[in-house]
C-alpha cells in the first residue's frame, strides 16, 4: 500500500539520485576505457545512457505530478 505523497515523493527522489550517480559513473567509465570498446560496445552504451535518460524523465515528470498535488488550489 502506497505511503503518503510526501513519503512517495522521497521514494522517487532517492531513485533519481541513484540514477543521476550511475549516470555519472558511466560517464566517467567512458571517458576511461571507451578508447579501447569496439562499435557495438559504443553502441550498447549508447542505448544505456538513452534508457537511463528516459527514466530518470519519467521520475522526475512523476515527482513533479506528486509536487503539484501538495499544492494549494
């Protein structure tokens, strides 16, 4: 059973925080070793970054709908 907004909003905040650090962990993973990954390796972590860029969207567009439903009419 969900908690309530406050509890829900924390829940998605904390979610978007451990994608923004393993966004950052694979830029940084990148710029070290994509010297030496061949083309489908590029392209596998292309799709990584374009799947992780999508959800962390998607929290954020959810976070924002639960922010606007604490809002006073």
């Amino acid at each position: 059973m969900p908690g309530t907004i406050q509890e829900e909003i924390k829940r998605i905040e904390r979610q978007i925080e451990i994608y923004e650090a393993f966004d950052l962990a694979e830029k940084a993973r990148f710029n070290r070793e994509s010297f030496l990954w061949t083309a489908e390796d590029r392209i596998e972590w292309q799709e990584l970054q374009a799947d992780n860029a999508l959800m962390l969207r998607k929290l954020r567009e959810e976070r924002n709908a639960l922010l606007e439903q604490l809002r006073p009419p």
